[in-house]
C-alpha cells in the first residue's frame, strides 16, 4: 500500500492546527537541525519536522497521519549509524520526540524509572545516579541519544556483558500506534507473564511498528567501586584467552572488556602529545577491562589479584588510581571511534560472531580485506564480550567518491562472507535501517520475512511509518 503525501501547502496548515506553540518547523533553517545524522553521510530535508509535546498530541498527529496517508519517520538523536532516522528527501515528516523529554518517576525501591522517550541518555542516567541507582546503557553518543532512540534500536555498549542489552531492561512502554491509538504498557513490573509481550516487538523495530513515547527502565544499585585497567597483548587469541580468565575470576563484576587493535590506539595518538603511546611501546592488541561493584568487596585487590594470575597472558597494563585516570584510558576508545571519521567517510561494520569464533573472524578477516585491498586501513575494535566487533575501512587520502564506493562494497562482501561462515550477525548493534537493508535482504530467509512482513502489516497496515527501513520500501519514494 502506498502512502502518498497530499499537497504540501494542505498539509502543513492541518498539522500546524494539531500542533500548538512551536510544535511545527517547516523553514529551511529550522529544518537543518533535524535533516543530517552524526556520521553527516546521511541527509535528507523533511516535508516538515513535527514535535508533538505530549502523548496527547503525538497520539492526534498520528491519527491524522494515518487518516491522510501522510509518511512519518520518528528521530531522537540522529546518532543512529545506519540512515534510518532522516527523512526521505522531501517526502516525510520527522517527529521528533524532542519536546516530550521528561523523567516522569524514579522508584529507588522499584529499582526503576519511567522516562519519556526524548529524554537524553546522558541526562537520564544523571537523574538515575541521583537517586544512587544506575541506568547501565553506556555508550560514546549517551550525550546525544535518546531514550526512544535506544529502544528503538535495542542500543548496546560497553555494559552489556553484565547488564544485557536495552531488550534486557526495559520494564514497560507507552507507543503511539501508527493510526493513533495509544497502547499503554507502561509498567514496572518484574514479573509478568500475562500473554503475548508486546512491548519486545516494538523494541529494535527501528521506528517501523510504532513511535515510544516513554519507557519504563530497570535500575541497578549505583556502584561504589570502579576499576579500570588497560592492558597490552600479543594477539587477538589473547584477548580472547583472557576474557576467559576473567569471567571466571571476575565473574559478575566484569562491566567491560573492549578490545582495540594497535591501528586504533595510533588513530587516537594523531591527536598530540596528550595522548602518548598508552603503555610505552606498541602491542599488537589492548583491552579495556573494567570491573564494578558496591558493598564490602575490595574491588582493588581483586583486579590486581586477576592481572597477577593472567601474567602468562598480558605482556605489560596500567591501573587507574583514580578515576579521572579511568576516564583518560575510556578516551583512547572514544576519540579513535571520533577520529577515524575525520579524513572524510569510512565504512562502519557492526558484526557479531560465537564468542568462541571471534579470533578466527578477526584473523580471517582482516587477511582477506589485506589481500584485496591493501590501500585500505582497517580500524578494528569492539565489545568483545559480546562476540561484537567493529572492523571499519578507512580509504586512504586523494580517493574518488566513486572509487571509495567501490571500496566500501568491496570490503563488506569480504567481511559479510566471513561473518556469514562463522554463523554470525552483519548487525549486531545497530540495526538494518537503509544502509544495510540489502544485506540484511539477501541473507533472509523467506519464512523470517513473511513473518516480518506481516508484523508490519498488522502494526502499520497503510506502510505510514518508516517506509523503506529494515524491509523494503512499499512506495514510490526513493531514498538518497
Ligand atoms: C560515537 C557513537 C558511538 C555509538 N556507540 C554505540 C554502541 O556502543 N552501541 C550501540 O548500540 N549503538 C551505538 N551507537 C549508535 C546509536 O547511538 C544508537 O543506535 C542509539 O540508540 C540511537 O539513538 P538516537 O536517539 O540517536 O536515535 P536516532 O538516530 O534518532 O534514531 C535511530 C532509529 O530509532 C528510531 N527512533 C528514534 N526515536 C524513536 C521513537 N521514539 N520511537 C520509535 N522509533 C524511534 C528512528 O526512526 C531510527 O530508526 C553509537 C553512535 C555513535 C555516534
């Protein structure tokens, strides 16, 4: 079914009467804002940007959308890595959640909040903190995302491997249905198995089934201790060897475990003499270990006690004494991922695999992408906890846009098909949105897409929202 947009002069004065004091930017220059993601690969000018202030609202807007057939695509904070969140050029209306940012309750004895789906990451976690409870999803782009954005996109991070994913902790939600209605699962229960769980459905749906308009989270209690180290290895097999190690001896207190490879650390040294080489000399690979806990443990002793017995394994490692030392070791992760897009585009992959094949991915890998191109750079990291590697394709200097095209599909058919021989996932954070959509398609299996396909139809029969992300696109419109 097609949705087609009516004359735009109409539909603008119908949306504006459903959207009070603001609630409906429609000018070039207040239209920038919402028309470019993080990454600026993607870009696209909405028919108009509609920011609804209230469920209320959202729910009218949506009636009216989907009465006139009128193309919508939700957006939080246009971090989302896969083009998913701005328009199709000049033929959608954003909504962004933007102005219904509240934290409507925070329940210390709950251990959960309830928080409207514009809210910030950053501030939601603050909020969290100040009741002495933690809101574990952790990521570089917590500064700018929002909390519809992250169930949208059940969001990951360095957390995961302790607290699970956003899927783990969302309570309940409150979604704006595509013909308006309100469905109202907004509960903090622990327990309860009262039939179908709708509220999964819509997580990591990426704006296709309904748009959130608040969540209900877990909370953790706030830890008391926090300890951080960074170690260099031999290899990718050691880092995979020690993760090992440190599950077991660790156990739950393992809140991160991120690999970089050298390349990664060089990219973050570019950036001057604060930041030197972080151990002294080089190593072909570095972990992240960071392990938490409140109570009576002695957290210190107990890391220092684990980097003592895996001294076989680690060939040299720094702990933080304090905790603006922690920080400054999470910057050599945070500026190579900033850094490596400075050049200009880079090719992002988001894989996952058995953590039992990880090395032999990344080994794998990154011999076939050397073998076919070797003027390409390879960045590779990730929250190997998860079995989640990122392996990105810098191009190098003075390249063509055409032929850096050329290099990006290059490169992810070679690591799609080593992705595809380990049995693992092309997306394991960041969903399918456009840019992966035709991977995504060709590896699908017609049952799975029967059954997504009417999902779809069941959830937003006229193909109103988010036409043409994960699945393919049912209208006329074309996508950059
Ligand atoms: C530096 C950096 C580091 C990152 N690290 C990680 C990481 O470690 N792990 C990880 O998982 N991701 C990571 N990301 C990706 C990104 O931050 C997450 O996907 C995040 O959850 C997106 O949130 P957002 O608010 O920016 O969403 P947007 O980019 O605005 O939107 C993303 C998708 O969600 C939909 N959407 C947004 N709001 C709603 C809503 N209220 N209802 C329905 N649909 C909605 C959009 O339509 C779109 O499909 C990173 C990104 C950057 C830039």
């Amino acid at each position: 079914m097609n949705a087609v947009p009516p004359t735009s002069a109409s539909l603008i004065a119908a949306l504006a009467g459903l959207l009070p004091n603001g609630g409906l930017l429609t000018t070039d220059e207040d239209l920038a804002r919402y028309s470019r993601d993080w990454s600026g690969d993607h870009f696209g000018r909405p028919l108009a940007v509609a920011r609804p202030a209230s469920v209320e609202e959202m729910s009218a807007l949506m009636r009216h959308c989907h009465a006139e057939r009128i193309p919508v695509v939700p957006q939080g904070g246009l971090t989302g890595l896969v083009g998913a969140a701005v328009a199709a050029d000049g033929g959608e209306i954003v909504i962004s959640l933007e102005r219904m940012n509240r934290i409507r309750s925070i329940s210390p004895i709950d251990f959960a909040m309830v928080v409207e789906a514009g809210c910030i990451l950053e501030d939601a976690k603050r909020a969290a903190e100040e009741s002495d409870c933690l809101l574990p999803i952790t990521f570089g782009a917590q500064g700018s995302c929002r909390i519809g954005g992250n169930v949208a996109t059940n969001a990951g991070g360095f957390n995961v491997l302790r607290y699970g994913m956003t899927r783990d902790l969302v309570l309940g939600l409150e979604v704006v249905l595509a013909d308006g209605r309100i469905w109202n699962g907004l509960k903090v229960l622990r327990k309860d198995n009262r039939g179908y769980d709708l509220k999964q459905i819509f997580i990591g749906s990426e704006g296709t089934l309904g748009i959130v308009t608040a969540a209900a989270l877990k909370l953790f209690p706030k830890p008391t201790q926090i300890e951080t180290a960074l170690v260099g290895l031999r290899s990718v097999e050691d880092a995979m060897a020690l993760y090992a190690r440190a599950r077991r001896d660790c156990s739950d207190l393992l809140t991160a475990f991120e690999l970089i490879l050298r390349g990664g650390i060089e990219i973050t040294m570019r950036e001057g003499k604060d930041f030197p080489d972080p151990l002294g000399k080089a190593y072909p690979a570095y972990v992240l270990i960071e392990v938490s806990a409140g109570g009576l443990i002695d957290l210190s002793a107990m890391l220092l006690g684990f980097l003592d017995g895996v001294a076989d394994i680690v060939e040299d490692g720094i702990v933080a004494s304090t905790r603006a030392q922690a920080e400054r070791l999470w910057l050599y992760r945070e500026i190579m991922v900033e850094r490596q897009g400075r050049g200009g585009r880079y090719l992002r992959t988001d894989v996952s695999v058995p953590i039992s094949k990880l090395a032999d991915f990344v080994t794998d890998a990154l011999f076939d992408l050397q073998r076919a191109r070797p003027d390409a750079l390879a960045v590779t990291y990730g929250h190997v906890g998860d079995g989640n590697i990122h392996l990105n394709v810098v191009p190098p200097e003075g390249m063509t846009p055409e032929a850096i095209e050329h290099l990006f599909e290059e490169a992810e058919a070679h690591i799609f098909a080593v992705v595809d021989r380990c049995g693992g996932s092309i997306s394991a954070e960041h969903g399918i949105g456009r840019v992966k959509q035709k991977a995504f398609l060709e590896r699908i299996d017609p049952v799975t897409l029967d059954l997504a396909a009417g999902i779809k139809d069941a959830f937003d029969p006229r193909h109103i929202l988010s036409n043409g992300r994960i699945l393919a696109s049912t209208s006329a419109l074309d996508y950059r």
